[in-house]
C-alpha cells in the first residue's frame, strides 16, 4: 500500500494571511506544516494496516514547493517531492501505484464567503475555474486528477469554509480536520496544537484503517474547462495557448476527455497569466 500526501499552505493551523509565509514569520507556519504532517505520520503509524504501507511520499504543494523542512519524520517509508515547475505541481508524482491520498492545509475556492486566503491556483490571475459550468477548488480538481489514477481522497485538513464545500461536492466523505474558523479572507479563529494533534492522530488512523470505504469521484467523459482571469491582459496572453478558445473578455474554454489534460492546462494557464497579472 501507498499513501501520498499533498501540503498547501493556507489551511496549516496559524496562518491567516500570505504575509504568515514571507520574511520572518514564515518559518512559524512552514514549521506548524512539518507538525501536522509528523501527526499523520503517527496516526499512520497506529493504523491496523500500518504493516502493509510501503511509501508515504509527502508532496510540499505550495508556491515553489519549498517550504517543508527538510527533516526526518522518523519513518523510513516517508518520501518528499520538492520543487518547482513541474507538470503536475500539486499531484506530482501521484499515479496508479497509489492507494489513498491526503490533502492537507488546503483551502476554499476562490470566491467563497468567508474563504481564509480563498484563490484556485493563483490568486494574482484566476478569477475563476468551472468544470461542466460547476466553480471547483484545489481539492475538487485534484480530487478528479487522483480520480483518474483510481485513488481516493481519504483525508483532507483546511478551514470550515472548505469543510463545507467537501460536504457539498464528495458522496463519500473523506476523514476532515478542521484547523480554523474562517472569518473572511484574512482573518480567522484559530485552534492551537493541544486541540488539533490528537485529531490529527486519530484521522490519519481512522483514514487508514477505513480504506476501504473511500472511493475515487465519477469522471464525465468530456470536460468543458473555463477560466475567467483577473484580466483582459491576462486572457490575451493566456489565449496564444493551443486548443484554448476565447469566448470573452476574460474567459477562455478547453475541451478535454482526459482530466490529466485538464489539469495541465489550468496550470499551463496560471503558470503564463501569473506573468501577466501586473501588466497594466
């Protein structure tokens, strides 16, 4: 068996704002990172099936990938992806060798009341991301990227604006630890680690131990991606992409059978609108 590990920042307990992760407080929350993950390690460690893990390959899923310590979590099966570009950004490394996937730290999509740091990919050029006419998130969409390997997510860790899109979006709910009560986009009620470690260490072996109840999301067999940008400028840049249709000011459309398409071409487009979202 194989566990794989996607870390976003936003959703790590302590952190309410992206200042918390430059200049002199970002060691707080990329510590409070390494934390949570040494909790899920543990609580995999008490898993029944704890035996039958081969690998726990941890992938640091935000900015440039950089921002884990790079530090011994006590377990030789414990793997780190690191690094940035790379064609599969929060996913990498993911294929069909895996049995179950974690999200931890992530967040709500962009636009939701409420939603602490909320942004899908780049919070500087997507305004917003729809699958089919329905807003995704980062967890949504990764969630039908793991789909496409036949991996469930069995974990997810973030704030309660993102607990309740999970509940609106998953049938089969994965094992949810709720970090902090968002209060808008920068500000929130936190929980401090006396509280959170032994839900983090209970959830991780509850996931684990109840594998078999998680099931990968139904794919559809076409994909209509749209993307609206921040910007005109953005959608003008983004545009020279092949395959991508410009319907408006903002929005570009790809059509796709394969999610692994679909993934790529949204972070094709972050990765060139983001170059374009201070032009003026």
């Amino acid at each position: 068996m194989k566990v794989f590990i996607s870390v976003d920042m936003e959703g790590i307990h302590g952190a309410v704002s992206w200042s918390d992760m430059e200049g002199n407080g970002h060691q707080t929350v990329y510590e409070n990172a390494w934390k949570e993950l040494s909790w899920i390690v543990e609580g995999i460690n008490r898993s029944k099936y704890n035996d039958e893990i081969r690998e726990i390959c941890i992938c640091d899923s935000h900015a440039r990938g950089e921002g884990i310590p790079f530090r011994s979590f006590g377990d030789s099966r414990v793997t780190l992806i690191r690094g940035y570009p790379r064609p599969f950004y929060m996913l990498e490394g993911l294929d069909e060798s895996f049995d179950l996937l974690m999200l931890v730290g992530y967040h709500a999509k962009i636009g939701a009341l409420h939603g602490l740091m909320d942004h899908s990919y780049s919070s500087s050029c997507i305004y917003c991301v729809r699958l089919n006419g329905q807003e995704m998130s980062e967890a949504d969409i990764n969630g039908m990227l793991a789909s496409h390997y036949g991996v469930p997510i069995c974990f997810v860790s973030g704030d309660d604006i993102l607990r309740k899109e999970i509940e609106e979006h998953f049938s089969i709910l994965p094992i949810f630890v709720c970090t902090k009560q968002s209060l808008g986009r920068f500000a929130a009620k936190m929980y401090f680690e006396e509280n959170l470690k032994p839900e983090f260490v209970e959830g991780a072996m509850q996931a684990i131990d109840r594998k078999d109840v998680f099931k990968p999301l139904n794919l559809a067999p076409v994909y209509d991606l749209e993307i609206d940008f921040a910007s005109t400028a953005i959608a003008d840049a983004v545009s020279v992409i092949p395959g991508l249709e410009r319907m408006e000011g903002r929005r570009v459309l790809y059509r796709s059978t394969e999610m692994k398409s679909i993934y790529r071409m949204i972070h094709a487009s972050a990765m060139l609108g983001g170059k374009f979202a201070a032009f003026t």
